[in-house]
C-alpha cells in the first residue's frame, strides 16, 4: 500500500477535483466534449509515457517539444505529398526515435548530463524547424484527417491505441527484463552494472523510445485537424514533465509508475477546462499550475521522508 | 587530451568559419537603398503575407528588402533588431510595434541617425515615427468584429472571446474597442470569457471546446487572434455544433477558407495585407526620398493608387470582410 | 639542463593554457574577429555600420546585462549542485511589482526598487525553503515556481496592465551612459566582481563547490550546508530582482511577459563557462565569458549580409548557441573517456 502511496494521493486529488467539479460545475460532464478533451491530451499521454521511461533511468529530456513539433511538421509534409498514412504514421515514430537515439548517444554514449544536452537540442531542432517552415501551416488533403474515417471511429481509434498503448507498456515496464532494467539502472547505475546489466545501452534505449512514442503521438495529433501549426509543440515539455512528476515519478529517477503519471497528467489537463467551466479568469492558469507542482514536490519530499524514516 | 581539445576548438572555429564566411558585401556596394520590415512574429502567416506585397513594392521601386521580426512576439527582440538595423545604417524602417513605448526608445535613436521611420498594423508613440500605415485603426477593426458577432447572433445573447495572450499589446487594443462597442450598442449581448491560446491552434481548440461546454448558451467564437480561427472552427465542427455557434475572426483567407465553404465560419475580417505591405514599403521609402513629407494629405502608392492621410496616418481603408461569396478572390 | 623548479612553471604555464576559461576566451576573441571581418562595411550615406561599431559594441554590452546577471546568479545555484528554472520568471514578477509599486502605490523610485529586491529575495527565499529546507529537489521545485511566478506576474497585471511612463531618471538605468559606458553595465560590473568575491575568496563561497561535490561529506566536515544552499536561492532572487529593474528601464514598461525564455541562455552560459551542472566545479569568470560568448554570437550574426539576406539571425544564432553547448560539454568530457579508456586497456 505504500509503495503506491503517490500514485494513490495523485489519484485522490483527481478525485477530489472531478467530485469539486461535479458540484460546482456539472456541465463539464458532458461526453462530447470530454472526448474531444480526452482525444486532444491522448497525444500528450503517449509523450509523458515515454518520458516516464527516461526520468526513471535518472535523466531528462527537455526538447520532447521540438520532437513533436519536427515529427508533426514532417508527417504533415509526408501526408501532403500523398504518402498514405499507413506509411506517415511507422515514418513519423521513425524520425522520433532518431532524434531520441541522438539525444541517448549524447548521453549514454559520451556521458553528457542530460538535461544540458536537452536544453542544447531544444533550442537547436526549434530554431532549425523555424528557420525551415517560418511558423507556416501545412495544409493536409481530405482522408487525413480520423484516417479518412468518421469522427467519432477516429476519436474511438485514438483513445482506444492509447490504452493499448499504455496497458502494454505499464506491463512491459514491470515484466519485461528491460523494463526492470530501467528502475534498476534509474536507482543505482553502478550496482545494475555490477549485477550485469548495461546501464549505458539501457539508457539509451530509454531515450530512443521516447523519441518513437513522440513521433507516435505527433501522428496522433496530426490526424485530429486539416492543417498542422509548426508551433504545435511548444510549451509541451513543461506539461510533460509537470505530469510525470506530479504523477509521482521520482526526479532522482528508481520509481514511478505509468499510471501514475496518466493520473498527474489528468490532473494538469483539467486544470484550464476549470477553469473554464468554474468561470475563472484566465490569468491564474499558470499561478495554479505551479502551485500544483510545488504541492506534488512537497508530497514526494515527505513519502521519501517517511520511507527514510 | 590535449589535442582533442585543441581538435574541438579549431573544429568549431572551421564551423564557424566554412558556415558564415561570406564573399558577400553589403548593398552599400551596389547602391541601393535599404529599407527594413518588421513584423511582429515572423512565422505569422499574416505578416508574411504583408512581406509578398512588401517584397513587390521593393521590386518596383528597386529597393532592397530586409524583413525580419522576433520569432514569437517579443517586445525586447524587436528592439534588438531595430538596434541591428541602426547600427547597419539602413535607409528605413517599418515596424509593427509589439509594445507602444518599449520600441518607440529604439525608434527615436533610428531617427536621430537619419533613418526614417514610419510604423504598420501597430503604431508607436507619435513622436518616434513620421507616419502610421493604418489598415484601419482599433477602433474600426473592434468595430467591425463586434457589429458583425451581433449581426449573426441577432443583437442577442452570449459571445466568447479567445485572443493570443492575454499580455499581448495590440489584443489588448482590439478587445477594449469590442467591449466598448459591445457596451454602447448592444446591451443585450454578454461577453461571457476572454480565453488566450498563445498563437497556438489547438489550443484554441480546446479553449473552444471547454467554452462551448462551459456555456450551453453560447452563440458565438470571436478569435481575434489568426491561428485561433480554424482552431475554433474545428471545435465547433467536432462538436457537432455547425450552425449553433457561430465563428468569427481576425484571420487569413486561406487557413480558414476550408471552413468558411464548409459554413462553420460565417466571416473573417482583415484587410489586404499583402496591400498593407505593400503601402508601408512605399511609404517607407517615399519618406526616405523626401517625397513624402509630415503634413501631407495623401499619398500614391504604385499601382494601389491614392491613400488619404489623416494626421500622420495612412489609412489602407476599412476592415475588410471574407466570406463564402468572396473568399475565392484572395490567395494569402 | 631543467630543474624541478622550472619543470614546474612550465607545466604551470601549459595548464593554463589549456584551463577552460582560456579556450573559451580563445573562442570569443575567434568570434569577435570573425564578426568584426565580415560584419563591419560602409554603408551608402558614408557611414561606418555593422559588427565594428561603438554603439554596436555598446548594444551588445547593454543586451548581455539581464541574461549576464541571472548566469551570474545562476552561478552559486549550479556549483552548489542545484538549479534554477525560475529566475526569469521571478524577473517578470519582480518587473510587475516594481511596476505597481511606483504606479499603482505612488511610492518612490528608490523605495520602490529597494522593496523589490527584498520581494525577490523573498521569493527566492521560498525557492531555498523547499529546496535547503524540505530537501525537495530543485528541478521539480523550480519548474514549480517557474509557473508560478510567472502565474502571479499575470494575475497582479490580470495579463494585460502594461506599467510605463517611468520617469526618465529611472529610465536613463537602461538607456543611458555613464562614463562612457552603459549605466546598466556598472551595475552588472558591480554584481560580477561582488560575486566573484563571493564565490573565490569567502568561506561560504569555497563551500558551495563542496556542497556541489558532495552534500552529505559537506555536512560531516561541518559545512553549514542548509543555510548556505538557502542563502544562494535567496541570492538568484535579489539579483534577478535586480535585473528585473534594468530590463524595465531598458524597455520602458513592466510586463508580465518580461524575460519569457531568458533562463535557458543563463543556463546555457553559465554550462558554457565550464560550471558542471552536476556541480562542484566552475568558476564565475567562466560564466562571465560563456555569456560574453553567447551574446556576441547572438549580435555579431545579425551583422553579417549572408545572415540579414535569410533573416535567420535568431535561427542560426539559436542553432550555433546549441551546438556550441554540446561541443563545450564534449570537449570536458570525451578527453576523460578517451584517457579512461587508455587506463583500461
């Protein structure tokens, strides 16, 4: 029961704010709009799952922005020149485990602190991609869009691979060898060493599957209007990482949970429908997520007192 | 260890060198004048198609164009950049000034270089520029948006708004027109929100999907903000809701056209911005041939023919409004 | 024939030579002279302009100012072993305040700025709690405070309340000279040297470098280390104040906006100047030159005619600024691989 308590406080929170909404807002319950809600954060699941992977192995990616944005940009141009998207989708994971690969060869490879390396490739792929399309929509051809299907077959399409996708992965985190590898390598690098593990190849593996899954989520996104902004990804890092941590992985890498995450992000995600719903002004959005943060820090820093204890 | 140190110095050093080094020479070579557009964010399509009508006027009047501008807007990079062009001793700027005061510093040095100035879409202070190319003043856009919002909802009912951000200047300038006319004419409307979406479309999306939510009464989106349009009309469009609650916007003709066929949108405003351009080059490079002189009561421009002054501003003319039956003419 | 002694100096000297900071100078004066080549021409009224300029040199001083100051506050954080994602917004914040104070309460420019800083050390002051205090770590609570700083900047201005109309005398901090040089350079100067002092030559100075290498043999040495790691958060929180004052006066308004993505070049500069993140080894002349690096990368591209032909200078300066980072961290980093490896085999 412990061993869970983040999760289960993230989880309580969530309650507690669905429940406050309920009361003061019922109007937010309403299934349309919560599946165009859900089928707009899926995208940003996928990432914070993928994210989850790296901050467990005690390292960061801070450039998952400007992945999405490339990976986006790319699929929206493959998708214009006709490319059918049984072929965009495997060529967007693609070029997203090619730019986690490069970020996991930077840090696995010669031992570069991650979040530096992040910060570099950052501002290096943002400012290539602006340079490249100058802030210009692409424009998509019909049969893009929810896979050429009806909206509601593609919204269903969307949530239900994201399930999948995260059933899968909270299973092959606890089951599979290089799942455990991960918490292993994440909680003390040089005893999974010594206990026979590659710390340097899990690692970068860690990084480039987070690549795939943001090149995976920016197809996802892709599919959900006629035209892709090159701007899309800003600001997602933030929300990413906010996730994750709230959600009860820990920085110090060793713990954490999928689920857990889904939760944070949920949490963060219904903070501006709230918003919204509660009739509050806009400008406290970003004064209450931080306070979110502090709050899911302050719980994380008294779980790990009370387990050192 | 050494070397490799040394290695990586010289390779950056090469880098550096083999990328920039550059044979080219300035203008001041050749002669031509130069005359330097800014934006207020580079990567909005609005402003880049004020630079097709901009790059026009520089190939009419054989003028050499500079156009650049803060990727997102930024206050403090347009400064920067107006510093640059100081410093590179054009002949004139254009600037859409993301912050009235913040540039006007920059733009009175420009002045007190020779350097003429003149400001488009966002003036600066009076004394910091010779003259504003107005597309229309705030008043006529906010106007505008507000008479056609009621027009559609039948001078009745509720309205959201979504803008850029909430810290953005000119924004600021057009909601506060809105709402004072809202105020004056149309008491039995409401403004029910004002939800920024930081130039992002999806987020717009969701903005508009949690106001349509949030408010089961509501007839209409107004973005004032160009990428927030389609992301708006798309909410609408996946709720089902086409018809009920209306679009309207500040937005470009082909982001929003598919929208506007299809009906989800009513009407965008702008007004010719490859025109916009176009006129704030040849004022620009007018002033800076002296044939355009503060007191002036109009002005030729090209082929666009005459613009009236009124003041120190040169009015494009009204808003202009976009819709199923016109939008076909207009390709930015 | 070589004695000891000369064996000594001569290895003295080669270390050196070879110390990051010297490569990095090597770097900026390379730079400098590229940017001062191709950058600087004549133009058509007979005027010397570009990259050679005075008022260019002066632009690039003045712009280096506020990301100067917060790598320099930057500084103690990250060789202490901590972090700081929220100095810029704490720097918009502070603008704001600064801004309601003089407006919104009347109250004096001197009072007004003084009670600024003391809001920013406060404020840096709950950063140190959470993070010297509670042991929280201080990526999670900075990230934390970065929003919320930010989200307080927006909610006292309800996003849209601009302050201008200073009075001039204040402005002349961001837009005037002082013997011949920039006014708000003196202060960044001021700062510099106050926080060299700090860092090199002070106990608690010597000590963050120790807290950076190890927290808990620190404490067994019996370092005051949560009063020294709270006082460096405080410290970013004055000094971001600080410039939260000069960016005004450089601007002329206060604006929740003010700063928007500023700590990633601090950050960036400070990484540069050879100050591992991981802390325990740095140094603030590093910084000072990472940021000189930066800064004229940033203005000496925008001068060359290739650059203002694709209006790509803050692209290309952005990408230059990236790549330069990670070559800085390869060249500290593959030397120790490869002689690790040669130990191995």
């Amino acid at each position: 029961m412990s061993r869970y308590s983040r999760e289960l406080s993230v989880l309580a929170v969530l309650a507690a704010m669905l429940l406050a909404l309920g009361v003061w807002a019922p109007g937010f319950y309403r299934l349309q709009p919560l599946l165009s809600l859900a089928t707009r954060e899926a995208p940003v699941l996928v990432v914070a799952c993928g994210m989850v992977l790296v901050v467990i192995a005690r390292q960061i990616d801070i450039s998952v922005g400007s992945q999405f944005s490339i990976c986006s940009v790319a699929g929206g141009l493959l998708a214009a020149a006709g490319w059918p998207m049984v072929l965009v989708v495997p060529a967007s994971v693609a070029i997203g485990a090619m730019l986690g690969m490069l970020n996991g060869a930077l840090v696995a490879g010669l031992g570069l602190p991650s979040i530096v390396v992040t910060l570099a490739m950052l501002v290096t792929l943002r400012q290539g991609l602006n340079l490249f399309r100058q802030g210009e929509f692409v424009t998509l051809p019909d049969g893009v869009q929810w896979f050429g299907l009806s909206q509601s077959v593609g919204q269903a399409l969307i949530l239900a691979a994201t399930g999948v996708l995260v059933i899968v992965l909270a299973a092959a985190l606890r089951h599979v060898a290089l799942g455990r590898q991960i918490y292993a390598v994440g909680s003390d690098a040089e005893a999974s060493r010594l206990a026979g593990i590659r710390p340097r190849w899990v690692t970068f593996f860690a990084f480039a599957a987070l690549g795939a899954l943001t090149g995976l989520a920016a197809a996802m996104n892709v599919v959900q209007s006629p035209q892709v902004q090159p701007l899309s990804g800003n600001g997602m890092e933030l929300k990413v990482i906010a996730a994750v941590v709230v959600g009860g992985v820990a920085i110090s890498g060793g713990r954490g949970t999928l689920w857990g995450a889904t939760a944070g992000l949920m949490v963060l995600a219904c903070i501006s429908p709230a918003l919204v719903h509660l009739h509050i002004e806009a400008y406290w959005e970003k004064a209450i997520q931080g306070a979110v943060i502090l709050l899911a820090a302050i719980a994380e820093g008294l779980r790990r007192r009370r387990s050192d204890a | 260890m050494n070397s490799s140190r040394r290695l990586f110095l010289q390779g950056t050093a090469l880098a550096l060198v083999g990328c920039l080094a550059s044979p080219l020479a300035l203008t001041a070579a050749e002669g031509k004048a130069m005359i330097a557009l800014m934006p207020k964010s580079k990567g909005n399509a609005y402003f880049l198609s004020c630079k097709i009508g901009a790059d026009r006027a520089a190939k009419e009047l054989g003028v050499e164009l500079l156009f650049d501008g803060p990727v997102d807007s930024n206050a403090a990079k347009q400064n920067e950049i107006v510093e640059n062009w100081i410093t590179l001793g054009v002949d004139a700027i254009a600037v859409a000034a993301e912050n009235k005061e913040g540039i006007s510093t920059a733009l009175r040095k420009a002045q007190k270089q020779g350097i003429k100035v003149v400001t488009y879409d966002a003036d600066a202070l009076a004394d910091a520029r010779s003259f504003f190319v107005n597309q229309a003043t705030p008043e006529g856009i906010g106007y505008a948006l507000m008479d056609e919002a009621a027009r559609l909802c039948g001078n009745t009912g509720e309205f959201a708004m979504i803008t850029a951000s909430l810290t953005a200047a000119n924004q600021r300038e057009w909601q506060k027109k809105i709402e004072k006319r809202l105020a004056e004419k149309y008491p039995q409307m409401k403004l029910v929100a004002v939800r920024p979406c930081d130039d992002l479309k999806d987020k717009a999306q969701s903005e508009a999907t949690a106001l349509m939510s949030a408010n089961p009464k509501l007839k209409l989106i107004m973005s004032i903000c160009s990428p927030g349009v389609p992301g708006a009309a798309e909410a609408v469009k996946q709720a089902g809701r086409v018809g009920q609650v209306k679009v309207i916007g500040l937005g470009l003709p082909n982001e929003n056209r598919r929208y506007v066929k299809e009906g989800v949108i009513d009407s965008i405003i702008l007004w010719n911005t490859e025109n916009l351009g176009y006129l704030s080059v040849y004022a620009a490079v007018a002033l800076a041939n002296d044939q355009l002189k503060p007191g002036a009561k109009s002005f030729k421009a090209g082929t666009l023919g005459e613009f009236k002054i009124e003041g120190d501003q040169i009015l494009l003319g009204k808003p202009f409004l976009f819709n199923k039956e016109n939008i076909d003419q207009f390709d930015f | 024939m070589k004695t000891p002694q000369t064996l000594e100096r001569s290895h003295g000297w080669r270390k050196w030579l070879l110390r990051h900071e010297t490569l990095l100078l090597v770097v900026l004066v390379l730079e400098w002279s590229l940017f001062y080549y191709f950058g600087t021409s004549v133009n058509r009224r007979g005027m010397t302009v570009g990259f050679g300029t005075l008022d260019r040199q002066f632009d690039i001083l003045r712009h280096s100012c506020e990301i100067g100051l917060l790598a320099l506050a930057l500084t103690p954080v990250i060789l202490a072993g901590g972090i700081d994602l929220s100095v810029a917004s704490l720097l918009g914040l502070c603008a704001v305040i600064f801004g309601q104070l003089t407006h919104d309460l009347g109250l004096s420019l001197s009072i007004a700025a003084g009670a600024t800083v003391a809001l920013g050390a406060l404020a840096g002051g709950l950063n140190a709690t959470l993070i010297a205090g509670l042991r929280l770590p201080p990526l999670i609570v900075t990230l934390g405070t970065y929003s919320l700083f930010r989200g307080l900047a927006e909610a006292l201005t309800r996003g849209a309340v601009t302050y201008s109309d200073f009075a001039p005398r204040f402005l002349s901090l961001g837009q005037d000279r002082w013997l011949a040089l920039p006014v708000q350079a003196w202060v960044f100067f001021a700062v510099a040297a106050g926080m060299w002092m700090l860092v090199h030559r002070t106990v608690a100075g010597r000590s963050f470098r120790v807290i950076g290498f190890s927290p808990e043999g620190a404490r067994f040495a019996g370092l005051p280390v949560t009063r020294n790691l709270a006082g460096v958060y405080v410290l970013a929180g004055a000094i971001a104040a600080i410039a939260a004052l000069i960016y005004t006066a450089r601007l002329g308004q206060a604006k929740a906006d003010a700063a928007i993505g500023y700590e990633l070049f601090a950050i960036a500069a400070v990484v540069l100047g050879g100050t591992s993140i991981f802390g325990g080894r740095g140094s603030v002349t590093g910084t000072l030159l990472g940021v000189a690096v930066i800064a004229v990368l940033k203005n000496g591209l925008a001068t060359l005619p290739v650059v203002i032909r694709l209006n790509a200078a803050e692209e290309i300066s952005g990408m230059l600024t990236g790549f330069l980072l990670l070559a800085a961290l390869a060249g500290s980093t593959i030397p120790k691989l490869v002689s690790a490896r040669r130990n191995r085999s």
